[in-house]
C-alpha cells in the first residue's frame, strides 16, 4: 500500500477518441487524449487503483495511480558543437575579449 501524502503520478483520459477534434491526423484521433500528473496521495492506495491526487498548485485531480515516489527522465541531449561556439562568440560579444 502506497501511504497518504506520497508524491504520486497517475493518469487520466481527457478525451475518448471519438470527441476527438476534427481534422487531426486520422492515427490521432484513434486514440484518446492522456494526461500524466503528479501530486500528493490523498488517501492510501495501491498501484492500479483510482486515486485522487492534489498538484502543487491545489487542483484535485483523479486518475489511475501510476507511480509512487516518480522520478525525472529528461536531459538536455546530444552535445551540438554549434551552439558552444555560438556560447562563445556571445561571452566574447557581451565580455570583450578571449572569454573561457
């Protein structure tokens, strides 16, 4: 059991897909619109279960319960060689100079 006030992610349908908007690509409008967010477990659950959460802002929000304790997967990447001599040129521009 996943304990009340856990920082949780759950997930919702916002649309079905057949109020979908018109004109989208047609694999779009198959499917139906999700939405992902994380907030604090208002009462004690499971994995699986409907749950509601609160966001950091206040909003309640229901949804499946997703993840307990959820971690960031992001980065920033692959390195561009450009953009660190375009970072230079700009220090050398606002700094004068030979900036390292």
């Amino acid at each position: 059991m996943i304990k009340q006030g856990t920082w949780v992610q759950i997930q919702s349908v916002i649309l079905l897909p057949e109020y979908r908007a018109k004109g989208i690509p047609e694999d779009t409008s198959k499917t139906p619109l999700l939405l992902w967010v994380k907030g604090t477990l208002l009462d004690e659950a499971k994995l699986g279960d409907i749950v509601r959460i609160q966001t950091i802002t206040g909003r309640i929000e229901t949804g499946t319960l997703l993840d307990a304790s959820p971690a960031f997967h992001h980065d920033f990447g692959d390195d561009v060689p450009e953009l660190r001599e375009i970072d230079q040129m700009v220090r050398r521009l606002v700094f004068g100079g030979d900036v390292q």
